[in-house]
C-alpha cells in the first residue's frame, strides 16, 4: 500500500477517549523530548500507527491544527483529563481523608517499583523538561499541582475535623507540603527506586501531620 498525505481529517480523528488511558503511548510514559511525530500520533489516534494508515509522517505537523507544538500540548491534555484522575482515586472523594491520601502515595510507590512505572509520569517529565520553556505546557502542569493541591487540602480539613491529624496542622500548608513531596518521590523514584528509601520518604511526609 501506498503512503499518504496527512490531512486533517486523518490526523483530527482523536480516538475513543475510555481507550485513551490502556493505550497511552509508552513514549510520551519516558518523556517529551524523545517522542517524535510518530509517536505523538499514535497517542493522539489511540494506539493507531501512522504506518498502519499509510500516512507520511512528515506530513503530520502541517496537516495538525497548530502544527508540530499543538501534537505536544493535545496529548498532554489528554493525559491530564483522562489518565490523572484515574491515579487520584479515591483522594478526590468528598470525604477523602488521611486514609486517601496514604492511598495514593501508596500507588506511587507501587507504580515506581515496577518498570513501566519507573517511566514516570508525563506531568512531572514534562515539568523537568519543558515547563521552563513552553508556557503552555508548564499551564498543564500548573492545572494538575493546583488539583493535586486542593484535593490535598480538603483531604486534611476532613482530618482535622475528624481528629486525625494535629490540632494546629495548617491544611492548606501542608497540602503544599505533600504535593511537593510527591513530585520529588517520582523523581527519585525514577533514579533510585528503592522501597525502603521511597517508604523513608513517605513516612517522613506523614509524620509531619501528627
């Protein structure tokens, strides 16, 4: 079979998002700046490789509404709405609490001790290695820490008022404080995943709530 011109049409075409978080590609899992044109297709057509449409993939970035920058933000935007909450779970219930936050750090840990999980998560790579440069991606970015924050935050005003943490804990700076360490677990993590050492951490995290 012949290649193809990209067009919109054949590059617009998103995907089922329900599919989107099964069939994230693993090369936007390992960073940005790998991820080439391809790669960032197939994230965007759920799974369908440009090879398999018969697409020329170097005519992708012109066919793409806002070009190569717009295939980089879109995917990133996915992956904030459809695969983040996923990872919240439960911490983003109404009565989310100390229990639920544990939970989550849990699922890192958990995540950062298995391979595909060591790859790390789009947001915090994204963070390191673009954030400082691209206003928008570092605006995705922001979106998910401020989130992260808030569902930390009311996460521990329900365990103030439940008696589970210190009387004089400040909810909001300590949600701060968790959001902070969380992101700094995953960058260790994808260094030096080693349980005791990322267990260490999150102990230290916890204590400073009692």
């Amino acid at each position: 079979m012949g290649t193809k011109t990209a067009t919109p049409t054949t590059v617009a075409g998103l995907g089922p998002e329900r599919e989107f978080p099964q069939k994230f590609s693993s090369a936007f899992r390992r960073g940005t700046g790998g991820a080439g044109c391809t790669d960032r297709l197939a994230v965007l057509t759920v799974g369908r490789s440009p090879r398999g449409t018969g697409v020329k993939p170097g005519s992708i970035y012109s066919a793409f509404p806002g070009g190569k920058h717009a295939l980089f933000v879109k995917p990133l935007e996915r992956y904030s709405k459809l695969v983040i909450p996923q990872k919240l779970g439960e911490l983003e219930a109404p009565g989310a609490s100390v229990a639920e936050i544990r939970g989550y750090f849990e699922g890192l840990v958990r995540d950062l001790l298995s391979p595909e999980g060591r790859q790390g998560c789009l947001l915090v790579n994204t963070a390191i290695e673009k954030a400082a440069e691209d206003d928008e991606a570092a605006a995705v970015v922001r979106g998910h820490l401020a989130r992260l924050e808030r569902c930390m935050t009311h996460a521990l005003e329900n365990a103030l008022r439940r008696g589970e943490v210190r009387d004089s804990l400040d909810a909001g700076g300590s949600a701060k404080l968790l959001v902070a360490t969380c992101q700094g677990l995953m960058v260790v993590g994808k260094a030096n995943p080693d349980e005791a050492v990322l267990r260490a951490i999150v102990e230290g995290a916890f204590a400073a709530l009692s």
